[in-house]
C-alpha cells in the first residue's frame, strides 16, 4: 500500500484531536458491525448510534488511516461520472433524484461540522480551470448544465478574470461554484469518529478484519477478536482488498499524491489564490491544489494504476506545481505523501447488499469528501427500514474490473491513454 513518504502527512502532523482507541480482544456482539474506520463508516456509524444501535466499528490501522485521512481535502458537486451515464442507466426522473441526493451530501457535511463543531477548516469556493482555450465552450456548456440542475452561485470567469483570481497564466478560464469547497480531511474524519464514539459507537484500531460472514447472521474475525452482529455495513473502500471476496474487483484502487509546501506566508498564498477557492483542472487526470489554513500550498494529482512509487515524492511531484506556479521553484517542500482512492469502471459509486443484512458503498472515483457521508447515512437509513434512498443508488449497474494477471498493465495502458490525450486535447 502506498504509505506517507514522509511518514507523517501534513494532515497527521495538523491533526487537532487524539483519539487512542484499543484493538478489539475476545467476542463480542453489536446490533451493527461496520468494517473500517473512514467517512462512510464513520458516517453510517454516528447515524445508527445516534438512533440507539449498539454499533462496533473495527478499523485495520487507525481512524482516517485510508483515503478520509489523506486526499486532498475537496468537496465536489455531483458524480465523477457525470449526469449522462446515470441517466442512461435510470432514466431522466431517477438521475435527478441522483443529483439531489449528491447536492444534500455538500449540506449534511456542513451541518454535520456545525453540529459537533468538528474544526476542520472548512471553506467554500472551488474552481474548475481549463488548460486549453477550446475547452471554454464545454466549461459553459457545464455551467449550463449545472444551472439546469438548480446549482446556485455559478461564475464563469474568462482568463484575463482568472489571473486576477490565481498567480498563474497556464489556465484560459475557469467554472467558480460557490456551493463546493475545501477542508482539512483528517480533522474531519476524526470529529466525526469522537462524535461516533459519543454517541455510543465503539470504535476498534488496529483490528484488521482476517474473515467475515456475509450471510444473514453476519460476523467479522480479527487476529484477536469477533464480532457478532445482527446487520454489517462494508466500507473498507480502496483498503479493502481481497478481505470480502465478493467485493473483489468492483473497484479499482488507483495511487494519488500530495505536496505541501513549507509555510509561504500571507501574502504570498494569497497571491496564488487570491479568495482561498479549490482549484483543479479539467484534464482526465487532474492536478488539484489549495491553500491550507497556516498558508501553505497543497497540490495533488498525478494519478497512477501501477504499484510503483516514486523513491522522492517531493520532486516528483515539484514539476507539476511549478508547471503551474513558477514562483515556487526554490520553496522547501515539507511533506509529501500519497494513498488510494477507489475507483469504478463508470466513475459511478457502487453500494448494494451481499444479503438482507449486509451493505456495502465504495468507489467514489475522486469524489467522496462529501458522497461518502450520504452513503454512509443512507446505509443507516436502510437498517433502521427506510430503504427507499439506497435502493434506489443501488440500482446503478457496475461492470467489474477484469481480473488476472493482466489487471494492472492494461490499467497503466489506460492511464497511458489518458495522459496523451489531455496533452494533445
């Protein structure tokens, strides 16, 4: 797995609360067993102990361990997939009620901030920005779409506008959403475990999962521990790997990776994005990058199927922020590292039962700071009887990966692809 280079993120290093939680010993029996300790977890988790659900979560390494606590912290609108394909499969009707439930993942986030007053650095403003001067046309057309959509506060910004918005001249405009954003996404996942754990969750570290049970009397085995549980919910996510077999190959896990700069100062951060947006490109494979609270530059991307990791992150990753921010050059980098996210093949995410009692939501592809708290709440939603809302994500179709020896090199062929063409587009 692809691990911190630096060994402790820039997001660990920040982190703002301390949560020691034991690794499970011995049998125990929940009403709910949740497998892993990330935002879909923790989210389905804080739902149902908040109903009275006798809820255990049991975690392999530590909270946010996964992507929750290492992607680059963005809050997006809607699906990697676009409305298209989820119209395809569902019809117009369906789809809507598809977006709606995406545009209520951005609110149940910030009222789930407010809440439990979670100290996350959350902050609104993204943009989409366009390398190539053709591409402002399909930058309308997606205003268009989204506008359609009912999305509020939308600008479209040409590129003498952009450069008063961003110290770089590379991009030829920009999409500004008002309703998407950014946060720190480690302090996130763990306000939400200590709001989980306060409202009765028990949650294990340390405890990876070696079998399970998917069947009506659902229970999961630990190198120390079991648990028995009347319901399960599945959100292992990019970590899950081979540990439930049935789940194997639905998604892929694809490695991203991150920078963060030494302090910049004020007025310098400042001078790279002037109103503190989100920012990515629009190329298949996308750079993204942000200010962080204490003024640093933090720029991600460089996506890869293979399992090769870079020996210095840094200066791997220094060429791409500099492509983009010249004046960054001679900066120290402070921390780099990467990690997972997990993709499907139609950038949709799948969630569905195993049994009556088993539920499952994973492959975000991009897009989980805030789908993952809806899956999770949705999941909730269907144990305690209300169905309805993950039914109907569950009727997404899904093709799974093909497996054997060649998954991986075709994979790198893809990405291969896609690289060629965002340089020639």
């Amino acid at each position: 797995m692809v691990k911190s280079i630096d060994a402790r993120s820039y997001y660990v290093e920040t982190a703002n609360v301390q949560l020691a939680c034991e690794n499970l010993k011995g049998e125990i029996s929940a009403d709910v067993c949740v497998i892993g300790a990330g935002y879909t977890g923790l989210s389905a988790a804080l739902e149902l102990a908040d109903a009275g659900y006798k809820v255990v979560v049991l975690e392999a390494e530590q909270i946010g361990y996964g992507a929750s606590g290492r992607n680059g912290g963005q809050i997006c609108t809607g699906y990697s997939s676009g409305q298209q394909k989820i119209e395809n499969q569902l019809g117009k009707a369906d789809a809507l009620k598809c977006f709606a439930l995406a545009e209520e993942s951005k609110a149940l986030l910030q009222q789930r901030v407010k809440q439990h007053k979670i100290d996350c650095d959350l902050t609104w403003g993204y943009m989409h920005a366009i390398p190539k001067a053709h591409q402002m046309e399909e930058l309308k057309a997606w205003r268009d779409e989204y506008e359609g959509l009912g999305v509020k506060g939308l600008s479209l910004f040409s590129k003498p506008e952009l450069e008063q918005r961003l110290g770089t001249t590379i991009y030829h405009g920009a999409l500004r959403e008002s309703e998407a954003g950014h946060l720190h996404p480690l302090n996130y996942c763990l306000g939400l475990a200590r709001a989980a754990i306060k409202s009765g969750a028990v949650i294990y570290e340390n405890s990876r999962v070696t079998e399970v049970n998917t069947g009506s009397n659902p229970w999961a085995r630990t190198e120390h521990g079991m648990v028995k549980a009347k319901f399960m919910i599945i959100a292992g996510n990019a970590y899950l790997g081979r540990t439930v077999k049935a789940l194997y190959g639905r998604v892929m896990p694809v490695a991203s990776y991150i920078i963060a700069t030494e302090p910049l100062g004020e007025n310098l951060a400042k001078s790279l994005i002037a109103n503190n947006e989100a920012v990515a490109n629009t190329n298949f494979i996308v750079d993204y990058f942000r200010r962080s609270n204490d003024h640093r530059m933090l720029f991600g991307g460089r996506a890869s199927y293979s399992t090769f990791e870079p020996p210095n992150l840094g200066e791997y990753m220094r060429p791409r922020m500099t492509h983009v921010f010249p004046q960054l050059k001679d900066v120290k980098i402070d921390h780099a590292w990467g990690g997972y996210i997990a993709i499907t093949s139609n950038r949709i995410p799948d969630c569905g039962r195993l049994s009556p009692t088993v539920y499952y939501a994973h492959g975000y592809s991009g897009q989980g700071v805030a789908l993952t708290g809806l899956y999770g709440k949705l999941m909730a939603e269907a144990i305690r009887g209300t169905a309805e809302r993950f039914d109907l994500l569950a009727k997404v179709k899904h093709l799974p990966f093909p497996g054997g020896p060649m998954r991986t090199p075709m994979l790198v062929a893809a990405m291969m692809y896609y690289r060629i063409r965002d340089a020639l587009s």
